[in-house]
C-alpha cells in the first residue's frame, strides 16, 4: 500500500502561490502536500489589489469575495488630483478570503492541506527527495520541495541563498474603519521626497492604508508621520475638507476624526521582494528536487511592489513544467514569461521616482495626465498591469507633445 504521508510534490506555504500551484498539480494528477502555517484568521499584510490583467488571465478569482474597483483618485507628490476612470476594473479582497478560497480549490482538487509550520530545521534532504517534520513529530516525504513561503522564505535562504536589503522593500500601514458618512474612493499617491508611494484600499469592512517604499531607505519616523498625514487628509476629506492630502493639519489641533483614527487603527509591517537589476541575473528560482514560487523566488514588481500576479503566474509555469516531466525547465519559462519585464522594473525604479522635465516624474505624470485623456488611459493601463516600463516615459512624452 501507499504511504499515507509520501508525496511527487511537497509545498510549503499557502499563499496564491502554493495553493495555485498546488490544485494545477493536483489536477494534472500528481500527488501534492501543501504546508499551512498560516495561524487561522490572520491575514497576510497585503493590500489585496489584483490587477485586470491577472483577472483577465484567472477569471475564477473574481468568485472569491472581494470588490471590483473601476475608479480611482491619484495624487502627485504636491498633493494634485487626478480622478481615474478605469476602463478595466481591478479587485480588492481581504487576503484571508482570497487565501482560503484559493485553499479550498487546492484541496477540492485533491491536494492533502496539512495545516503545519515546516521550520527550516524540520527540512532534510535525504536520497530519494525530502523529509518534512513538523511541529507535532509528525513527517512527510517528498520527490520534490517547493518553497512558497513567502518574502521571509527560510527555505529560499537554504536554496538560493540570503537576498541584501538593495533586494527588498518595505510596506508598513493601518487597517482602519470605513468612514461613516460618505464613499470610500480607492487612492494611489506618490510620496513626497521619498521613492514609492501610499494608497488607501477599502475592503468590505474595513480601509488598508500603507506605504511602499525601498528598504535601503526606510527611515520608520518620518513615513509613518508622512502616512498619518495621508490618512488623516483622506477622512477630513471625505468629512468636506478641501486641503492638501499631505498637509490637513487639524486648525484645533487633534480633532475628533484623528482621536477616532488614532484609537481604532491596527498597525501591520511586512517586506517585499524588490530585486535589484544584476540579482534578477544570477538568482536561481529551481535547481534539482526544488523550486521558489512567489515571494520566496524574489517575484514582485520592484516599481510597485505588486506581487499577487508574479505569484499566481510562477505557480503556473512551475505547475506546467513539472507535468511536461521537466520540472527545470520552469527556470527557463519564468524568466522568458515575466523575468525580463520585472528585470527592467528594477531598472527603471530610480527613474520612475525619479526627475523628468525638472519635477518628480509622478509629478509630472499626474500633471499631465489632468490634461490629456491619452495620458489617462497610458495610467490607466498601467494601472491595469497592461502597460509595461519600458518605453512608459517615451509613450507618455509623445503624448505630451501630440496629446489626442
Ligand atoms: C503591505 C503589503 C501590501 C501589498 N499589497 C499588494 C497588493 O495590493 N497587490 C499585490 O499584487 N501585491 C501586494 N503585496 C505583495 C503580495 O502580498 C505578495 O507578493 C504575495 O502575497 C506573494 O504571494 P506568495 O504566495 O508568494 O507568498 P505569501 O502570500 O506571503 O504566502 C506565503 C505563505 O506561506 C506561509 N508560510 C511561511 N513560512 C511557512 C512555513 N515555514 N511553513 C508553512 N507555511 C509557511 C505564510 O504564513 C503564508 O501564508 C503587498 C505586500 C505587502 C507586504
């Protein structure tokens, strides 16, 4: 008889990575472990934005529960406005509803969902694949191991090696209660001074707010003053205020909405993958008897931090290569699908956030974007994740010069 507790396939970490690649495996009828270590309930610090190109490419996630957005209010570093009719709607799900609905298609489609922690010690690697042990004793054997746990993958650190701060970003934020008396738009605004940007996502029940920006220049003080600016802005806003997102300093200092705000928001903090260009070069996501999904192989936009996509898409490529019988050929697949994109993301990061005609390019970005409907609809596809970095500011220059 078969050993209850012997797998083709063991993955570590249910995030959209592993549960993806786990129910393609399982469909393609290998026998698949996947590993939660996921405390129950406790979400994942993400936004929980998903772009119309992964919607478009998995249309299934639009049956998690979450919402569809297909307007959104911009802001430039100074503080402009920019109202955004999207022509693509993208969605925003709460990551505990998003992660156990793709859980559950795992499972549904036969994978074992064994709900442990696999510490890096509890890893070996023996002659004929893997044994996994987990917190309890019990063990688990496996051809082949997947690390996809996450930004903090231990099992990427064993495999691939330690990624350097240049390698990473940072995202830190609140989750807060929905305003009481008005709409809650969606908000995407440049930092000023600083690369990234901030954004207010409202969910069902609640609103995230957070910051991106790079770890290298992470200074905890000054952008955690410069996010409770940005939501203080926001709720005075929808409160009938009409100063600057950045600088709606209360006349009578602490007021009721920022006692309300201070007394009800829950901080979260986390790290993204943000790699720089020459690792994207000689970092490896698989070798023999193992492969990285997601996070853990290093796979988010380095410009935006967008990482659900990466995630999904790599589980795929991973997924298809191990049922052609070739399980290496995934290095090869991903770097030819999304690598070399997300390569010149990496490039393009410091220009991005840059100068460009005298001002921050988001600046000018927003600017223009005011004034001209082509530029709307070039952030507008950006936005959608349609429209790559390369050749963003020349299209946006052309424009400019030869507005529709
Ligand atoms: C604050 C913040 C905001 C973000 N906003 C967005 C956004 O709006 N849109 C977007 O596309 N991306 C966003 N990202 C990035 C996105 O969250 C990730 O790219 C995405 O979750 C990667 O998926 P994953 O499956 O690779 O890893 P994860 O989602 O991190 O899943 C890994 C899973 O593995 C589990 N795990 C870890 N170690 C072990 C272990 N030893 N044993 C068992 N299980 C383990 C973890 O608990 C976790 O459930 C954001 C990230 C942050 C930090």
């Amino acid at each position: 008889m078969e050993n209850m507790n012997s797998f083709e396939v063991l993955i570590v970490g249910a995030g959209p990575a592993g549960s993806f690649a786990a129910e393609k495996l399982a469909r393609g009828g290998a026998r698949v472990a996947l590993f939660d270590g996921r405390p129950e309930g406790e979400p994942k610090a993400c936004g929980g934005g998903v772009t119309a190109k992964a919607l478009k490419a998995w249309p299934h996630l639009l049956n998690a529960v979450g919402r569809t957005v297909n307007e959104l209010e911009m802001y430039s570093p100074a503080g402009k406005r920019l109202h955004l009719q999207l022509d693509e709607p993208f969605a925003i799900y709460s990551r505990v509803a998003f992660d156990s609905y793709l859980r559950d298609r795992a499972q549904e489609a036969g994978a074992a969902v064994i709900f442990e922690k696999i510490t890096a010690r509890g890893i070996k690697r023996t002659e004929s694949g893997w044994t996994l042990r987990g917190a309890s004793g019990a063990e688990w054997q496996g051809k082949l191991l997947v690390g996809a746990d996450g930004a903090n993958s231990g099992i990427a650190k064993k495999l691939a090696g330690p990624l350097a701060p240049a390698d990473m970003e940072v995202a830190f934020g609140y989750r807060a209660p929905l305003p009481e008396a008005s709409e809650a738009p969606t908000v995407i605004a440049f930092l000023p001074q600083w690369v990234g940007y901030a954004w207010a996502f409202p969910r069902l029940d609640h609103i995230s707010f957070g910051i991106a920006t790079t770890q290298d220049a992470f200074e905890h003080k000054a952008l955690d003053e410069l996010l409770w600016q940005f939501m203080l802005g926001y709720y005075r806003q929808r409160a009938g205020s009409n100063a600057n997102i950045w600088q709606s300093n209360s006349d009578r200092g602490v007021d009721d909405i920022e006692r309300h705000l201070r007394a009800t928001a829950e901080r979260y903090a986390a790290r993204i993958p943000g790699l720089a260009d020459q690792t994207w070069d000689t970092r490896l996501a698989c070798g023999e008897g193992w492969a990285l999904l997601g996070d853990a192989a290093g796979f988010a936009d380095p410009v935006t931090g967008e990482g659900i996509y990466y995630a999904l898409r790599s589980a795929e490529l991973f997924a298809e290569s191990f049922l052609s019988g070739d399980p290496e050929k995934y290095e090869q697949r991903w770097r030819t699908d999304f690598g070399g994109e997300l390569r010149r993301a990496a490039q393009m990061r410091r220009r991005f956030y840059g100068n460009f005609w005298g001002a921050p390019f988001t600046e000018r970005m927003i600017e223009f974007a005011r004034g001209h409907r082509g530029i709307r609809k070039v952030l507008g596809d950006l936005v959608a994740g349609e429209q790559g970095y390369v050749g963003l500011k020349k299209k946006l220059a052309r424009r400019v010069l030869r507005p529709l």
